[in-house]
C-alpha cells in the first residue's frame, strides 16, 4: 500500500509518483474473491479447492497456453501447479536424466509464461510480494524477459539451466507454483464452520495461516472451540460430546494435547453397549470393540455433564429465555419417560444413573473434577490459542465488502419478517447492533476468560440460542433427539429468515439495514446445506447459500462436495464440486474435482480496483494527495 499522503516531508516528485500510481491501480481489474463455507474438518478436499483455485487454474492455463496443449498435458500441468512436489517426484522417478533435464525445462518456461498471466490484475509491486524472496531476483528476470528475443534467448535458458546446475530447480518450481495458487484467488472469505465433524480442521486453519490473503465470519461450530479456549465448560462439554459422537477425539488428545483420561474414567460407569451413543464412524474408517465401547461410554458421560451444566446458566439468565430447555427436573421417578412443554415422550437409551432427582443439576464430585481439569486443558493448550487467536484476530460477526453481507447463520427476524433479537438490562439489541454485542463479548471473554460472566455465558448462548444469528432456531433438541424416539420432538423451529430469505425484497430489506445498497448487493450466507435438486441462488440472485456439503455426512443431502463463489471483474460466479475422494487418489489418477460453474451476475463492462472497497480507500488517498500537492506547489 501506498505511504501516507500527509506525511510532511514528501517531496513534489515523490507525490506525483505516488499519485500516478494510485490512479493506475483504480483502472486495474477487480482481482478475484472466494467465498467459501462450512468446512468442518474436511482438509484433502478443502486444500484441493484452494489449490486448483476454485477450477480458476486450468481455466488460465487454457486461456494462456489456447491450443498449444493436449488435454492431457494440460492435466499434467495443472496438477504440477496443484501438487509440485508430487509431481517433481513422478518425473523424477519416471525419466531418464536427459529426459528429465528436458522436463525440467519445459515446466520452468510453462510456469514462467502461466505466472506473467496470472499477474496481469496485479502491480508489479504486488507480485513481487507474492514470490518466494529467495527466487525474487531469478523470477522476476524469467517473467520479463522473452525467451524467444534473440538478444536475451541465451540469457533467459542460462537461468533455468543453472537452477537445474545447481539443484535449485525444484525449489523453484514449489515456489512459483504456489505463488500461481496465491495469485489466482486474491482474498479469501471463510463463512463460517472450520471445526467439527471432519477430522482435520487445524491443518485447515494452518493452511489459512500461510495463506495471510483471509478472513472469517464465525460459525456456530467455530464457536464452540473459541468459546472452549475462553474457558467455557458449556462450550468444551458440547465440542466433546460432538467429537465423540463422530469418532473423532483424536483431534482432542493428539492435536491439541487435552487428556481425555479422567472422562474416560468417568465413562466407565456407563453401558458402553447404548446404541444411541454409538460413534457415526467416517467410511473407510475401522474401530476395535475396545475402541467403540470407550468411545460410546465417553459419549455419554459427556453428554449427561453437559445437560446439567445448562441448568445453572439458565436459570442466572432469564433474559436468555431457555427455561424450557431445563429438561432433567421433567424426568419421570422411574427415568421412563420425561415431560416437554405439556407433552409426556417414553425414553429410549436413558443413562440418568449419575442425575440425582433431588438436584438434577448437581454434578457429582467426580463429574465436577472431570469438567475442571478439561477447562484448564483447554485454556492452557498452547496450539489450541495459537489457532483460536488466528480465528479471533481475522474473524467478525459478519463483514461487509464489496457490497455484500457475508453472514453465516441468520438476521433473526419474526414471522411478519421484522428485526428481532436479545435483551440484557432493558436495551433489545437487534439486527446490526445484535451481531455487534455478540461479536464485542465473544472477544471480550476469550481475551478476559472468567466463567460465569455475562460475556461467558453468551459464548454458549452463540451456540444455542433462540436468537443467536449463528444457530437461527427456537431450541436445541439434542436431549429429544438422543432419548425420544417420537420425531415430532425434534423439530427445531428455524427462524422465520430461513422461510423469508427467498424473498427479494426481504433480502433487500436486511441490506438496508446494514448500511448497504439494497438493490445491488447480495447476502452471502453459509450454515445450511441445500438440499439436492434445491437451487443455493435466492431472492432473484440477491441470496447466495453456498454451504454445499464439504462435510461427508451431508453429502448425501445436497448430492455435491461444497459450494465456492467467485466474485471478479466480469461477475459472479457460483461453483458446485462433486465429492472429493482423497488426496492419494487424486494424485495417483489426476482426477481434479469436477467442478460444475452457474452465472450469477455478469457485469455489462469488466469492473475495475475504483469500484470496490478498497478503490474507494484509493480514492481518498488521491484527494489527500492532491490537497497536498496543490498546498506545496502554489506555496
């Protein structure tokens, strides 16, 4: 970015130039956005996504290369920008050395003329942010000069044969590959829903990290990891009982360090043979009796902490307006049946040995030392804040860019589609200003953790709460879904928006609401798969849901493996890809994801830097600039 044009020494000179410049970059085109959503976990086919850019690398590199390629070398090439070292080590191991040197050649030249594509939307300045600072020098010369010049054709082949001289091609190749990667997506946007389900989404956050180009919107499940950091024992007993429900404790003892000994202790006390607590274990996954056994019996014990844990907090906050959410007093003597909102269900699967009748919210001494030691593992998990902070620092309630809503529950609204929301101390906070409180609090108890605050106690209402924008439904029924089997008691209740979202001029009734052009911005949604055979673009293309299905367990219901929208100089552009099998295979047999794109928009003329947000930060540069210029100059 440019220096501040109130600096008091700037010279004449050094203004005009600067001057210069922002005013070229206004007429650059408007580099490429990604939206993405709802993760949970799913590393190999999210990082496969980021590397093939949404599909966007082997369509620059048919827009560069045109004919000049089989489609099978263009296969070849683009995962050589998708998996360098990889596909160094096939040709390494497939070619003879005169071969290989041959190749070596080929796809240094190929990258070279792929690279200068990729950075036409960019400044020079830029670009050479992007490139590794080790091969700065060296790429650079390679991109702007032409092999073809006689004057500098031997110059330009005596650089890529002394990288193969002296080793460092391979090195170079990674390098510029992965800056194709950075450049063919310049900011990505991450609708909520890193964690949960999925086995590894710390490496999804640690390749977020590396990227640096990101930012998130909370998602419900994200809440519940932030909410466990900050000390939350609402928020740890939920995250486990989850990761226990999909197999997946791993993440817990061997990511994140958390001794998971004393639950499984506890544990111990239950039939590990319940059947609603049996483990949902991923396909191509195998446990040992041993292994379910522990698991389910860790599962409900978590379980039964967790709903006597919610009795505390809501009764200190009748203003959260969850006492139909105190269940264990409405159990039956027998433990047989249980009563909800004047409805009596028949149990199935109870394990209420452990809940006293007399005080159904006590928790027992063991209980009490198994939910203490997991706070104090969660808090003093050093990887644990090391990602928390990351998510903290580029993460908000919502965000608006570009003209757009990026959210990834819900606006509560009521039936008639009108703003509702929370009251603390007499003040009802909705809309905007709900999601500001929210998001001011959730910052505030993870940087100042102290159980039982209020902005504790939001943390797990985030999750849970009838008017919480991440979870936009009446009630959890997660006692009903686990104990009841009668299927009427499940139902949620989702808000009213879910209902009202297909409708245009609600849509833009939210918009306005924010501060934003109603009529030509969108909302840009996450958290809810869409069903196969239902279409993601609403309210004539101003609601964009792109949850898709990375989660496995949902990809039955949307028939697809994840949701990406683009957004560039030419329009909208919503891509839906199938499901991803595995990184091996994907190697093994170059099967990209097939990835299906749909129009959303397309803009009459390419849009330009001048008209997004940070086009208009430009703007107001320029006219600092020009003050300044015309006081030093007529003085």
């Amino acid at each position: 970015m440019s220096q501040d044009p109130t600096a008091p020494f700037q010279t004449v000179p050094a203004i005009t130039t600067e001057l210069i410049n922002l005013s070229a970059i206004l007429n650059l085109p408007k580099p490429t956005e990604a939206f993405m959503s709802d993760i949970h976990g799913e590393y190999d086919a999210f990082s496969h996504v980021l590397r093939n850019g949404s599909g966007n690398v082997k369509t620059k590199i048919s827009e560069c290369f045109g004919g000049q390629m089989t489609e099978q070398t263009r296969q070849q090439f683009a995962f050589l920008v998708y998996y360098p070292s990889e596909m160094v080590a096939r040709a390494q191991a497939a070619l003879a050395p005169a071969e290989l040197e041959q190749w070596y050649r080929d796809q240094a030249l190929r990258l070279a003329q792929l690279l200068a594509y990729t950075a036409t939307k960019y400044t020079r300045s830029k670009l050479r942010k992007a490139l590794a600072p080790e091969f700065v020098y060296i790429t650079e010369e390679l991109l702007f000069n032409d092999p073809q010049a006689a004057d500098k054709r031997a110059y330009y082949w005596a650089i890529i044969q002394n990288l193969i001289g002296l080793g460092q091609v391979t090195a170079w190749i990674e390098a510029t590959a992965h800056t194709i990667q950075q450049l063919t997506v310049d900011q990505i946007h991450i609708i909520g829903d890193i964690y949960d389900r999925g086995p590894a989404p710390h490496r999804v956050v640690e390749a977020l990290m590396r990227l640096g180009h990101v930012d998130f919107q909370w998602g419900n499940h994200d809440i519940l990891w932030l909410g466990g950091a900050a000390g939350s024992a609402l928020n740890i007993a939920n995250l486990v009982r989850i990761c226990a429900r999909y197999a997946n404790l791993d993440i817990l003892e061997d990511t994140y360090g958390i001794n998971l000994r004393h639950l499984a202790q506890l544990g111990e006390r239950y039939d590990g043979d319940n059947s609603a607590f049996q483990p949902k274990v991923p396909a191509g996954t195998t446990l040992s009796d041993g292994e379910r056994r522990a698991i389910t019996q860790i599962h409900q014990a978590i379980l039964i902490i967790q709903l006597k844990l919610e009795g505390p907090v809501i009764r200190r906050r009748p203003e959260f307006g969850m006492a139909n959410r105190l269940l264990l007093d409405q159990l039956s003597p027998d433990r047989q049946s249980i009563t909800i909102d004047g409805q009596t269900y028949a149990l199935t699967n109870g394990c209420f040995d452990l809940v006293d009748p007399a005080d159904p919210y006590r928790l027992t001494a063991m209980e009490q030392s198994v939910i203490d030691q997991l706070v104090q593992a969660f808090i003093h998990s050093e990887k644990l804040h090391r990602h928390m902070d990351f998510l903290v620092e580029n993460g908000s309630m919502y965000r608006k860019t570009n003209g757009n809503l990026l959210i990834h529950g819900c606006v509560p609204v009521d039936e008639a589609g009108e703003l509702v929301g929370l009251t603390l101390a007499g003040k009802t906070y909705r809309g905007a200003a709900l999601f500001d409180l929210l998001g001011t609090n959730l910052v505030k108890a993870y940087q100042n953790p102290e159980p039982g605050s209020l902005a504790n106690d939001l943390l797990w209402y985030l999750w849970t709460g009838p008017y919480s924008p991440l979870f936009g439904k009446q009630k959890m029924t997660t006692f009903e879904r686990y104990f009841i089997a009668d299927k009427a008691a499940h139902d949620e209740q989702p808000n009213p928006y879910y209902r009202l979202r297909h409708e245009q001029a609600f849509v833009q009734k939210l918009l306005r609401a924010f501060g934003l052009d109603g009529e030509r911005g969108h909302i840009i949604n996450g958290h809810t798969p869409v069903k196969k055979g239902n279409s993601p673009i609403m309210a004539n293309r101003q609601m964009l849901v792109i949850d898709g299905g990375f989660s496995r367990p949902y990809q039955k219901t949307t028939g697809i493996g994840g949701y990406t929208l683009l957004d560039n100089s030419y329009g909208m552009q919503l891509v839906a890809h199938q499901p991803f099998v595995s990184r091996q295979d994907a190697i093994a047999h170059l099967t990209d994801i097939v990835s299906t794109r749909r129009v959303v928009e397309t803009e009459a003329r390419r849009r330009t830097v001048a008209e997004t947000d940070i086009g208009h930060q430009l703007q107001v540069q320029i006219c600092l600039l020009k003050a300044r210029l015309q006081r030093l100059t007529s003085g």
